[in-house]
C-alpha cells in the first residue's frame, strides 16, 4: 500500500490546502536549489547569459547574412522565438533534471515517493520554479530587442488577452512536455542531463521558432502544425506584436494551402492551442504513470548510474 | 615486510614503491578503466542515439533553415555543420570533463582517486577518450549526414593541415577540460551553473555558424582565449577554400601555432592545477567533502 493511500484521509479542502502547500514547498526547493548558489548579480548574469548568448547568435546571423540591413519584422521574429525559446528549455529541462537530480546527486527520490505528497505535484512545483528563471531570461532578452534593436513594442497595441491565454496555455503544453522528458530519465541513466535540451533542441526546427515554417517541407510542416508550442509562439508573438510575421502562414505555406486563408485567426489559434495542448498534456500525464509504475517494479527510483 | 607498515611518502604512487615499467602499466590500466564505462555504457543505453545524435542534428538543421529563410550563400550552410559538429565536443568538455570531478566527489569516487597509486592526469585522460568515442560519433553523424542532406561542398586543398588543426584542436578543448575540471571542483555547486552558462555564450563568442572575424574586436579576443573559437576558425578557412566568406581573423597556420601553444598551456595548467587539488586534498581534507 502507497503512503499516500495509508496515511489518514483529509477532508477536500485539507487535502487541497496540503496540496498547494507542497507545491509551494516544491516550487521554492527548485527557486532555492537554482539561485541560492550564488550572490544576486552573479546569478542574474548567469540567468541572463544563456538566453541573450542563443538571441546573439541568431541576430548575427541576420545582420551579416544582411548585410547590417536587416529587415526589422525578420529581425523582430527571430529576437521574439529567440526568447520566448528560454521558456522552453526552462519548463522542459525542469521536471526531468529534477528526477535526475533527486534519484542521481541528492537521493532523495525514493523518499519522495513515500511522502504523503503526489510526486506529480512536487515535480510540477520544481519546474515551475524554473520557468520562473526561464521567464527572466526571456523577459530581458525582450527588452533588449526593445531598447537596443528597436522591436515596436507599443504596450496599448498589444492584445493583452490572446497573450495571457496564449502563455497559459503554452505554459501547460512546456510542463506536460517537460512530463514526458521526466518519464523517460527515469528509465535512463544518469547521463541523461542532456536529453531535455536535445529535445528542445530538436523542437527548435519543428515549431519554427526562428523562421516562418514555410521554409520546411510539407511533411515537416504539417508535424509542426500538431505540436503547440508552433501556436502557443504564434499566439504570444501575434499578441505582443501586431503585425508580427506569422510563423504558420504565409504564401505557399501548408498552413495557407490547406485553409485557403494566408495566416490563422486569434480565434483559430486559441482553438489550435486548446486542442494540441489537451492532446499532449492526456499524452504526458498517461506516459509519466506508466514511466512511475514500470520504474517502481524494476526497482529504477533509487539506482545510481556512472558515466 | 608487511604492507601495512607506516611510511612517509607524498603520494600514493610513492608510497606503492613500483618500479617504472609497473607504474605506467597501472597509468594505462587507469586511462582504459576510466574510458571503459563511457564507451560500454553508450552501448549499454541506445537511448543516446536518439537524444545525442538525431535530436541535436534537428538543432543544427533549424540554423540551416535559418539561413535558407534568408536565402544565404551556400557556404554558410556548411558554416553551421562545421559548427554543429564541433558542438559535440565543447558539450563533451563541458558536462564530462569540467563538471565530472565534481560529481565524482558527490558519488564518494573522488577520494578513492586520490588515495589510489595512479596519476589524476590518467584518470581524465581516460574520461577524454571515452569522451570523445560518443561526441566523436555524434559530431561525424552531423558532419556527413548535414553535408550529403544539405548539399554542402568541402573545398580542401591541405588534408594535412586541416586534420592537425582538428587534433590540435581536440588537444587544446580536452586540456581545457581539464583545467576547468579543477577549477570546477574548487568552486563548489557553481559547477552545474558554470557549465550552463558557458554553451550559447561560448558558442556566440566562437563564431560558430559564422565567421568569428565578423565580431570584430571581440572575435579576436576569442581568438586568443578559446580553443574552440581558433579550431573553428581555422577549419572553415581550411574546408571552404576559395570562398569569399570563409575569411580568417589569422591565417590558418598561424592559428595551428596558436593551437600548439594553448595545448601546451591548458595542458600544463591542468597538470599543476591538478597537483593543487590533490595536495589540497590530502593536506586539507576539504575537497572531498560533499558540496550538495
């Protein structure tokens, strides 16, 4: 019998107030394990330095490629992908370097298996705190696309509700990816530090982050098309930035030929982002179960790897 | 005389009185030993082909359809596979070499190292050239499936020259390695950080889907400093022959120079360094207290 199920039962409220208190617990062991290293500029160097380096060599490319005469909506598309990009690796690598991290270097999972708390909750907890520094990244990469490479951001142009729809929906489409990566490390070994962000990596292309998907062919196009991060980046990016290049459309785009239209409504997006994000968060939760189930029978919690 | 007998000695290796020829048996036995673990364990865990091989050439193909999106020269195309397989081995530097004695401590191998008869150069020797088995592996996937899938056309006139480069280079980035291996260990939990923080950073600096000398004052500077940044920029002077975007911030001898030399220092450096910590070990006791 789990801990969970032999440990008293708590009326709802109890039990959802014990709830949000471990996810607030879990969430500020992740702030703390993250950002407690260090003293606070070191570590806002350190949160900044990723990011802005992945946006530095993107912009390079487009200014020697111009010439140093970019067009400003190229530009802007790939300052915006660039960053909201940091989310990604952020939400993902989360969840699956705290399986790492409490199974390889603290071992402490097999203990948090049997706490009384959900480890579903505490892992979601743990990425999240993440994303938080994954948030910052992004946050200033943007403003220095802003102040320095002259984005137009207008703060009363922006529709703020298809952007807060957009990042919350696309916030639950990174952690249930991130669910995915956390499933599969727990049946791989310890080298798997690297597997969210080649997985990340390999979404790069997928979703078009830095290039409308035009660019792709047809069949890769249509998998980005599935895949929500690709509207969840056309929702934020259309939001914060009317006018903003769309990633999905555009003429001879698979998008444009199969809808008859050239770039997708606010309407369709929220629909697309809605649907893809139910599909892959059903999808996460269900290989995360089966990934839990198959480690405690093969006894994978508490085994320590080498390399 | 029992073995058990107290003497004085300065290290293990003194202290186990082996004649020359039984000491460098035991050095190479370490290096295989050492390597032995990375390269069965690649066979041991196929996830790896997926997460190391096929997902990161997804990463390098999205630049290459960055510059198909603005319709670049087709040199630059061949700019980012060079790079992207040279990825491999910075990524192989960073996570399991610099942040590895670190975790050795938290494993408790740390001090079984320095309480055996071997040299610590042989131990990371040996992490190097299981190393390099996987990120070699990945970087010729990149390079031959990225060259034939996007049509990239090499230009080589000096095979000879280019190769030394290459092993200049992987000489220079693993003595690197090794130096940051120490250093690593002295600073702590910053290790994990450390390594984050030096990839896109690193790789902007380096130049590694464009030519470094683009950066200008900053190019240079990496030219001087980073291994990385002169092996790239020396390859795609020596790969792209003829090719008006191919322009170094040195001619690729002189860089070949600049590899001699800081294969020599890093390697130096780490070999000192390393004499440090071992010292600092047995003196102080402190490096194999657990950081986490």
């Amino acid at each position: 019998m789990s801990a969970e199920l032999g440990a008293a039962r708590p009326g709802r409220r109890e039990a959802w107030a014990a709830s949000r208190r471990a996810f607030r617990t879990a969430m500020r062991l992740g702030w703390q394990t993250e950002a407690n290293w260090t003293d606070p500029l070191l570590f806002f160097i350190y949160s900044v330095a990723k990011p802005v380096g992945a946006a530095a060599i993107l912009i390079f490319m487009v200014d020697i490629i111009s010439g140093g005469r970019a067009d400003p909506a190229i530009r802007s598309f790939v300052v915006i992908g660039s960053a909201l990009w940091s989310f990604v690796v952020a939400g993902i690598a989360g969840l699956a370097w705290s399986v790492l991290d409490d199974r390889e270097r603290y071992r402490m999972l097999k203990y948090l298996y049997v706490s009384p708390n959900p480890i579903l909750l505490l892992l979601l907890g743990r990425g999240a705190a993440r994303i938080g520094i994954g948030a910052f990244g992004a946050g200033i990469t943007l403003v220095i696309g802003v102040v320095l490479l002259g984005l137009p951001f207008d703060p009363l142009a922006v529709d703020w509700p298809l952007a807060m729809v957009s990042m919350a929906l696309g916030l639950v489409s990174i952690l249930s990816i991130g669910l995915f990566l956390a499933a599969t490390v727990m049946q791989t070994r310890q080298d798997s530090w690297s597997y969210p962000e080649a997985v990340a990596g390999g979404l790069f292309l997928l979703v078009g982050a830095v290039f409308p998907l035009l660019v792709l062919p047809a069949p890769i196009q249509a998998i980005g098309l599935v895949t929500p991060l690709t509207w969840w980046l056309e929702g934020v990016r259309g939001a914060l930035f009317p006018g903003a290049l769309s990633g999905i459309g555009g003429e001879g785009s698979l998008y444009a030929t199969l809808a008859g239209r050239a770039e997708p409504s606010s309407a369709e997006i929220v629909l697309a982002l809605v649907a893809s994000t139910a599909v892959v968060s059903v999808l996460g939760l269900l290989f995360f179960r089966w990934s839990e189930r198959r480690a405690k029978e093969k006894g994978l919690l508490d085994q320590v790897t080498g390399s | 005389m029992s073995a058990f007998v107290f003497r004085h000695s300065e290290s293990p290796e003194q202290a186990a009185r082996w004649d020359r020829r039984r000491s460098l048996a035991t050095q190479l036995r370490s290096v295989y030993g050492r390597a032995y673990p990375r390269i069965i364990g690649a066979r041991r865990e196929p996830s790896w082909l997926l997460f190391e091989i096929l997902l990161p050439f997804l990463t390098t193909s999205a630049f290459v359809f960055v510059y198909r999106a603005l319709d670049a020269p087709a040199e630059f195309i061949g700019f980012v596979v060079l790079g992207g397989a040279m990825t491999a081995f910075w990524l192989n530097i960073l996570w399991m070499m610099a942040a590895q004695l670190y975790w050795e401590r938290d494993q408790g191998n740390l001090e079984l190292y320095f309480t055996a008869p071997i040299s610590m150069m042989s131990i990371l020797f040996g992490m190097a050239i299981g190393g390099l088995f996987m990120s070699g592996t990945r970087a010729a996937v990149v390079l031959i499936v990225g060259a034939t899938l996007y049509d990239v056309v090499f230009a080589v006139e000096q095979w000879l020259l280019l190769l030394a480069v290459f092993f200049l280079t992987m000489a220079a980035l693993y003595g690197l390695g090794m130096v940051l291996a120490s250093f690593f260990l002295l600073s702590g939990r910053e290790a994990w950080h450390l390594s984050q923080g030096l990839q896109e950073p690193v790789y902007f600096v380096s130049g590694l889907n464009f030519p470094v000398a683009r950066l200008g004052m900053l190019g240079a500077v990496a030219i001087a400093t980073i291994p990385l940044a002169v092996g790239l920029d020396a390859m795609r002077q020596l790969a792209f022959v003829g090719s008006e975007h191919a322009d170094g911030v040195l001619p690729a001898w002189m860089e070949a120079l600049i590899l001699v030399g800081m294969a020599a220092l890093f390697i130096g450096l780490a070999r000192w360094m390393l004499g440090q910590i071992e010292r600092l070990a047995r003196v102080e006791g402190k490096l194999t207290v657990k950081g986490t």
